[in-house]
C-alpha cells in the first residue's frame, strides 16, 4: 500500500473499470451515464466531486460593519488565499481547508463557516428587523444566524428541525 500511495507501484489502473475509478455507485450509474452522453463528459464531471470542497465563511455583518472586505483582508493579511465567494456579498473562500482557529475573525465571530449555498439561502428570504421568521431546516444554526443577522437581532426567530440532535449542537 505505501508503494501504490507513493506513486511507486507497477499498478495499472486502466485494468480497472471507468466507473470503478470515478468511485460512482451502481445506481447512479447510468443516469449520469444518460445526463452525461460522452466518456470525457462524465469522467470531467465525477472528477469534480471527488474533489475536497472549499472552505467557505460568513462574515457576521453585526460585527463586521465594514463588511466582507475588511475580513477579507484580514485573512489574506493572515497568509491565507482567499477570495470573495462569487455570489454571496457576504461570503469569503478559501480552497483549502485550514486549521479553523487560525482564522482571523473566526474565535471572535467576524466570520463564521458556513457554504455559500446556505449564504444565499438566508439572502433570498431577506429577513428585516421587526419580522418573524421561521427556520424549518435550521440544522446546527448556521442559517439562522445569517438570518438573525440580517434582522439586526430585532423580531422573533424560531429555529426548528425533524433533527433534535442537530438542534443540541
């Protein structure tokens, strides 16, 4: 195994199967093979996911009052690549994962993780002070917290989910 992990090894891996080396499951198969119609498609698309995430923040616009820019330069200040998330005004990524305590921003809670899918969730819904709102999929409250945010911690939050261990988190 240390051979083979080392690139040392006389392992030929066209012996192994397309779908074998992409790691796809038997059921999803062949409605990525469907969706995917040539070899160079598919193989270029399952790579992706095989890929570790990026590492995306938010930063707490109730502590940041400049905004993402100053926490921004404040990680990069820090040594770390990091760029604004291309679609969530508030969000930084990294692509690589870091040591979080090193962060920055991170212990103070300037920035906080969370993926810029969630980020755009609470952006949409565009909560204002004085509303009440309701988060159904509130997981570990990462959500919620944008949420809170953006109300100026002024109205009424609830934070509900199917899973009370998450909620306990």
């Amino acid at each position: 195994l240390r051979e083979f992990k080392g690139g040392k090894s006389n392992y030929n891996d066209s012996i192994m199967g397309l779908q074998t080396r992409l790691e796809c499951p038997d059921w999803a198969w062949s409605g990525l093979n469907e969706v995917f119609p040539t070899q160079d498609e598919l193989t270029f698309q399952l790579n992706h996911l095989l890929r570790a995430p990026p590492l995306d923040l938010r930063v707490n616009t109730l502590k940041c009052k400049a905004g993402r820019d100053e926490a921004l330069c404040a990680i990069q200040s820090a040594g770390f690549d990091a760029e604004a998330t291309p679609w969530s005004p508030i969000g930084i990524r990294l692509d690589k994962r870091v040591p979080l305590g090193a962060l920055p921003g991170l212990l103070d809670g300037v920035v906080e993780p969370q993926d810029e899918g969630s980020q755009l969730v609470a952006a949409l819904l565009d909560a204002q002070p004085g509303e009440t709102v309701a988060d159904y999929c509130a997981g570990t409250g990462g959500k919620t917290l944008a949420i809170a945010a953006q109300m100026q911690n002024k109205g009424r939050l609830y934070s509900l989910d199917v899973d009370g261990d998450r909620l306990e988190r």
